[in-house]
C-alpha cells in the first residue's frame, strides 16, 4: 500500500494545525474525500483550491497513490 502526502498551506495550514500529513490508499480517492477523512469536523472552507502533482485540479478528481496533493485558499494577487 503507497501512502499520498498532502500538503496544507496559508490560512487552510492554520486551520487544520499542520502542514504536510500522509494518507495510504489502496483505491483512488476524490480530493473532497480525501480532506474529509483527514480533518474530520473541519469543512473546507468554500472557493479552497486543489493541486495533484504541481496541477490544478476539481476537488472530484481522483487522487492515486504516490501522488503529492496541496490544498490551499484561493489565490490572489495585483
């Protein structure tokens, strides 16, 4: 079984009180589910963004093992 390291940033590091955690999954797993089973009672907050290996992605996309998923708030700038 290969574990996916999830990493948090900014404000959703804060909030769930960590920076990196590791998963083991046997199946594919949605980005959505995947937060869910790691920060049980913490909603994502709304607009959160999802990466998979350096890409944006939806949070229903499919997540395998050995990937490197990041969620972090959205990102804006001037």
């Amino acid at each position: 079984m290969k574990a996916v390291r999830v990493l948090y940033f900014a404000s959703l590091r804060e909030l769930v009180g960590k920076s990196e955690d590791s998963f083991a999954i046997e199946v594919p797993i949605t980005g959505e589910s995947l937060w869910c089973i790691l920060n049980k009672g913490i909603d994502l907050p709304e607009s959160s963004l999802l990466a998979i290996n350096h890409e944006y992605a939806d949070l229903q996309t499919n997540i395998h093992e050995n990937d490197e998923v990041a969620f972090f708030p959205p990102v804006t700038g001037g």
